[in-house]
C-alpha cells in the first residue's frame, strides 16, 4: 500500500526500551555466590541471554543484574 511505501525500507521500526518488569518476566535467576566458578559463569551466560531476549540497553544492564545479587 502506499502508505507503506513512504517510509522506504531502510526505515526500521522503532523499538521500545526495556523495562525492569520486562527483565524480570525473563526470571533471572539470583547470584548466590555458593557454586564456585562453574556456578559463577553459567549465571553469567544465563544473565547475557536474558540481556538478548529481554533487549536491554547497555545503560539498563547494570542496574538490571545488580538487583538480581
């Protein structure tokens, strides 16, 4: 339709931020520091795929992964 077209394709559509609520339907589990280094880097392979699924900013992932200690 012609209105689509006016926009071009190279136009993505906008994404919106996400929230704090939006990570935490993700379930990020909680960091409780009792599994040594194995335990250690698969929360932090669990926390980069809640990252990508739940789109977080850079901006947000501090904030986000500090409430989850």
């Amino acid at each position: 339709n012609e209105a689509n077209r006016a926009e071009g394709p190279n136009v993505a559509p906008v994404a919106r931020e996400c929230t704090f609520a939006d990570f935490m339907k993700c379930s990020p589990i909680t960091f409780r520091g009792n599994k040594g280094v194995v335990g250690l880097i698969r929360w932090i392979e669990k926390k980069e795929m809640v990252f990508t699924v739940s789109k977080c900013t850079e901006a947000n992932k501090v904030v986000f992964i500090a409430a989850t200690f």
